[in-house]
C-alpha cells in the first residue's frame, strides 16, 4: 500500500506542545486508516481463489461476504459473473437481471445519499457501475444467451444494448466512452445469423465506427474479422459504393459471401483474459500549519494488472487461427475514470473544506470535540474504489468459419515471445451449417 | 465534561431517535393481496396489465372475423389450432405463454374452435401413450396414430420500438398473430395490438 503522506510543523521550526500530541495522533491514526480497509483490499481474497482457477471457491466466498444494500448491484455484477465462469449461465443471467433492475431503480439521485457523500465519503452513494460496466452487462447477459442457443433471447439483449448507448450518449456526452464496439460488433452477429441483414449491417458500420475511435484512445486494432463482415454484408446488401470504400480501405479483395458462409457453421470463441484493474485508494495527509488540524483527501486510481497471455491461437485441423482483441477493459476502465476525475476531486476538495469547518467548529466549544471531529473526519475520508473486479482485463476474439461437423479444437493462450503459457483442448465442438457455435474461456493468470 | 453530557443528551437524543424511527420503517416485508385485474404499473416494462389486454383483443377479434364462418360452412367441422412460436422481437425479456394461455382457454371455452397439443406438449403425452401400451388394461389402452393434425396454427412476434430522451421514455409495443391455413399457407387472420406508454423517470430519490 502507498500512500503519500506529508507532515509539515510551523514555521517557526519548534513543534509545541499540542503540536507534539497531534503528531502522536497523526501516526496512531496511519495505523488505523492501514487497518481499515478500502472495498477493493476486501475483495482480494475472492480474486486469490480466481488466480487459484476455482471460480467456484469464489463464488461461495463472495456469497459468504456481507453486503450493504448500497453494494448490491457490485455484489449481483460479480455473482452473475462467477456463475458464469463456472457455467452456469443460467442463474448466472438471473444475478445479471436483478443487478439491471437495480441500476434502473437508481437511476435518480439520491437526497442522502448525495449529502453523505459530500460530509462522509463518495462510498456512501449506491453503486450503479461505470456507463462502461453497465453495458458489459448486457453483453455478458447476450453471451450467456448465446452459449445456452437461445437466440431471440440474445437478441433482446442486443436491442437493450442499443438503448443503453443511445442514453449514456445522451447523458454524457463529453464521456470518453459513448460507444462500445465490441458490444456493437455482437449484435451484430447476433442479427446476422437470424438473417437480419440490415440491422446486422447498421450494428458491424457501428461497430467500424467505434473501433476506430478505440484505435485512437485505446491502441486497439479493428479486428480483421469484422472487415470481412463488412465486406460481406455490403456485397449482399448492393451497397456498391460503400463496399468499394472498404476494399479500398482493408485492401482486401476476396472474401466469403453469404450463400457460402450460411453453408457453414462458425465457431465463435472468446478469451476472456485476466481481471479488470483494480481501484485503490491514493490519498494525502497533511496538517494545516495555521490551525494545526488535520486535512485528509483520498482519490481513486485504477491499477492495472499484468496481462501475460497477449494472444490465443486456435488450431483446428491444422488451421491456425490467432485471436485479436476486441474489447480493452482495461484500457477503457482508466479512461472512463480520468474523464471522471475532475469532479471526484472537486468533490473531494469541498468535502476537505467542510470537514474542517466542522472540526473548527468543534473545536471552539471545546479543544478535545475538536480533536475527536478532526479524528473522524480524517478516518472516514476514504476513495471510493468500488468497480465490477471480475470483468476480464480484455476480450480476445476470432471468428472461424467451418463446415458442418464435429470438430476438437485446440487453443494455446501465447505470452510474449509467443512462448505457451497454457493449452486447452476442447473436444465434441458440434457445428451445424448456419449456426453459430460461442465458446467463450475465461483465463486467470495464477499471480495477480 | 459534564456540561458535555448534558449538551449531548439536549441535542442528540432527538435527531437520534428520529433516525432509528426512520430506519424501522424500511425493515419488516410486507404483503398486500391485490386483484389480478389491478392496474399497477411499476417500471414500465411489459407486466400483467399488457399481457391481458393484448388477449382480450385477440380473442373478440379472432372469434369475430369471418375465417371461421367460412371455414365451418366450407368443412361442415370446427376448425382445429395449434399454437406456433410467438417470437419475441422486443427488448425486453417478455413471457408470452401468459396471453397464448389466455387465448387458448377463451378459443376453447367459445366452444368455436378446437385446440391440438402443441410441440412440447405433444411429446409428453406420446411417451404417456407409450407407457399405457405396456403397462394399461386393454380395454382403456389408446392407440397410436390417432391423433388430430391441426387446420390452422398460430404464429406471432412482439416487436418494441423505444424512444428514450432525458427522463422519459416512449415505448411501443406492437402484437402481431397470425392464423396460417396448414393446408396451403394462406394467413385467414391477422390481428394486431398496440400499446403505448410514456415512462417518466424521477431524476431524485430519496
């Protein structure tokens, strides 16, 4: 844990008396702020069994932790989560469900909790997750849809998507996330399999469109698969002018169209690669050299994690597929947050002034009530370091075009230097001709 | 340190006990019986309310356009129903069986129209019949093959379109059935129900 901590005396040089006791406070309570622990420091336990790859140990202690009500959509987002990585979509998409209902009823902002929040700490405001985090849900809940091959379930999944955008664009315009291209490009396979064709090509435009964008902010590549798809759709769809822009643009000239692609099945995979950064707390201590009281400000800031596996290779039948990152989460959760920053500071600031007043107040009834305020305030001056912990780092993505039958399908997950860090086979992967197979593997690195 | 406890006592019992009150109320769950023919809308998303109207509206319209008569006249029999798959092409997570049930029942107890086991339905009662061959009495044995191939099956989507702006909402629901002759694909009926709402949501809460 690093903190910065600055202690600056008088001027004069010579600490008096009560300069001397409150320095003596000053170091018991570093002590107890190191004992009490912001919410990310008590999750690490829940992220030790995932490193330990038992997701179910995970979830059982996370079921096990106590949670206030404000924590609740945290608490359904991780359970959805680790129910899915132990497969069961199913219950996993009901935690999902209630943490979308709980969201939507937070949608206001609360009276109370938006003036604790300014004499207390931000950690007393319900969390309602990142714009970011909030469409992930639907994704995750569309993916566990498509691994369960309930389509027009998925689909519904994919219209509450557009909807979402369409409201943080409205409600955040100068966010540096409005759109999300992977959830975009999803949709969009999930329309075209139901040869929807149109809404499949709007979805994949939208997705090009963003993708660009995550290019410029995130140094994520447009995945090579989605500039097939659009060469595709705009051949079916006599898009003539807007197909030879793209040829131009990916200098790509032969492809797969869709008469062919609908005789054969797909295997869609999906690494979902290590865990999201972690909020912690950055604060700084220091004592006010004219009152002599204290003054505590705590800010979050993502931390991210390390990130070995760099790529995965999908080998089947001798072909060699490699995966190429279709969402950066980790990229986008510390973007999404400096754009955030300025007014948690602000918050922050006003809350360090008001906390002082108080304890000057306090203070002028009587030495020790001015102490014991100063001592409170201090203490519960902490960063708000809630976030979705369980998300994936990023999203690793291919797209692989087979003919109908069983296949075993061996991934290899690559390190730097393409060395193989772990191998997975997946054996009995049944595709039938123009459906879409999901598979989606969800990989923690053992050390976090 | 006495005057202390005595200003605590002056000023803190009060806001003290205000709160606790405060915090009482939101403990103990509570139940209220309410007739499922109330109106109570809470989110503004498909409930209980749109579920009947959409099958009262499809069953006056079903039973009062003219495929049946002509059907009766033409085959001298009621016409025979199964229900298809009605998609949901909405953006919510809609449960249909709650008006397909409702239309099934009122189309049955009009007495006008006939209703055949669908899919699922189907399979459970061959395996029973398959069952009754090896293990029932003779006499109350049914028999293989004799089941009745439908005339008509119902098809249908719900389909949303949502125009969210600031606080409000509008969304629309649109219930489209289809009745599709078995024999040569001709749809006799086409009924449609539109519902609309304006959803406001609050910008505070408590």
């Amino acid at each position: 844990m690093k903190r910065i901590e600055l202690v600056r005396s008088g001027s004069g040089g010579c600490v008096p008396a009560a300069g001397a006791a409150r320095l003596g406070l000053f170091f018991t309570l570093s002590l107890l702020l190191g004992g009490c622990a912001t919410y990310s420091e008590t999750f690490t336990p829940v992220e030790r069994k995932l490193a330990a790859q038992q997701p179910e140990h995970a979830l059982q202690l996370l079921e096990k932790r106590r949670h206030s009500r404000r924590d609740e959509v945290l608490y359904l987002l991780n359970k959805g989560m680790l129910l899915r990585m132990t497969r069961d979509y199913e219950a996993s998409n009901q935690a999902f469900e209630a943490a979308k209902r709980r969201i939507n009823e937070l949608y206001g902002a609360s009276i109370t909790e938006q003036a604790a929040s300014f004499i207390i700490n931000d950690g007393t405001r319900s969390f309602v997750g990142a714009e970011f985090e909030q469409v992930l849900v639907h994704l995750y809940m569309a993916l566990n849809y498509l691994e369960m091959r309930q389509l027009d379930q998925a689909r519904v999944e994919a219209l509450q998507v557009d909807i979402r955008l369409r409201e943080i664009a409205e409600h955040v315009p100068e966010s540096a996330y409005t759109e999300d291209a992977f959830a975009r490009y999803l949709t969009g396979i999930i329309y075209e399999e139901r040869g929807e064709w149109s809404d499949a090509m709007i979805a994949y435009r939208k997705a090009y469109q963003s993708y660009n964008k995550y290019h410029d902010r995130f140094g994520t590549e447009i995945p090579v698969f989605l500039k097939y798809d659009l060469l595709r759709l705009s051949e079916r769809m006599g898009l003539t002018q807007e197909l030879a822009r793209y040829k131009r643009e990916f200098s790509i000239s032969q492809w797969q169209d869709v008469a062919s692609l609908r005789r054969q099945g797909e295997l869609i995979f999906m690494l979902h690669n290590g865990l999201a950064p972690k909020k912690r707390e950055q604060s700084a201590m220091v004592i006010n050299p004219q009152s002599g009281r204290l003054i505590r400000v705590s800010l979050p800031e993502y931390q991210p994690r390390p990130q070995p596996v760099l790529r995965a290779r999908l080998i089947v039948d001798g072909d060699r597929v490699r995966t190429q990152v279709a969402e950066d989460i980790t990229g986008i959760a510390i973007k999404s947050l400096e754009a955030k920053m300025p007014a948690i500071t602000a918050r922050a600031v006003a809350r360090a002034v008001l906390k002082d007043q108080t304890a000057k107040q306090a203070g002028k009834q009587h030495e020790l009530a001015g102490l014991m305020v100063n001592l409170m305030n201090v203490m519960t001056e902490r960063a708000d370091t809630r976030s979705w912990a369980t998300l994936p780092g990023n999203i690793h993505f291919a797209r692989l075009p087979l003919p109908p039958g069983n296949y075993a399908v061996k991934v290899e997950l690559l390190g730097s230097g393409d060395a193989v860090l772990a191998t997975r086979e997946l054996s009995n992967i049944t595709i039938r001709a123009g459906e879409k197979n999901y598979y989606s593997y969800h990989w923690i690195p053992s050390r976090l | 340190m006495r005057r202390y406890r005595e200003q605590f006592t002056r000023f803190h019992v009060i806001p003290l006990a205000l709160i606790l009150s405060l915090l009482q109320v939101g403990c103990a769950t509570s139940v209220t019986r309410m007739d499922a023919g109330e109106v109570k809308d809470l989110s503004g998303a498909w409930n209980d309310t749109d579920s009947r109207l959409v099958s009262e509206e499809m069953i006056q319209d079903v039973l009062s356009r003219s495929w049946l008569q002509q059907y009766v006249r033409a085959q001298r029999k009621q016409p025979t129903v199964i229900v298809g798959e009605i998609r949901n092409l909405s953006h919510e997570h809609i449960n249909v069986n709650t008006f397909v049930a409702d239309m099934e029942r009122s189309l049955i107890n009009s007495g006008k129209v006939e209703f055949v086991a669908s899919r699922t339905e189907r399979q459970d009662v061959r395996e029973e019949r398959e069952d009754q061959d090896l293990h029932a009495r003779e006499d109350t044995r049914k028999a293989m093959g004799q089941e009745i191939g439908a005339d008509f099956m119902l098809k249908g989507t719900i389909n949303t379109i949502v125009d969210p702006s600031g606080t409000k909402q509008v969304r629309y629901y649109q219930v489209n059935l289809t009745l599709i002759s078995m024999a040569d694909n001709r749809k006799v009926w086409v009924g449609q129900k539109e519902i609309k709402k304006l959803v406001k949501r609050s910008k505070l809460r408590f």
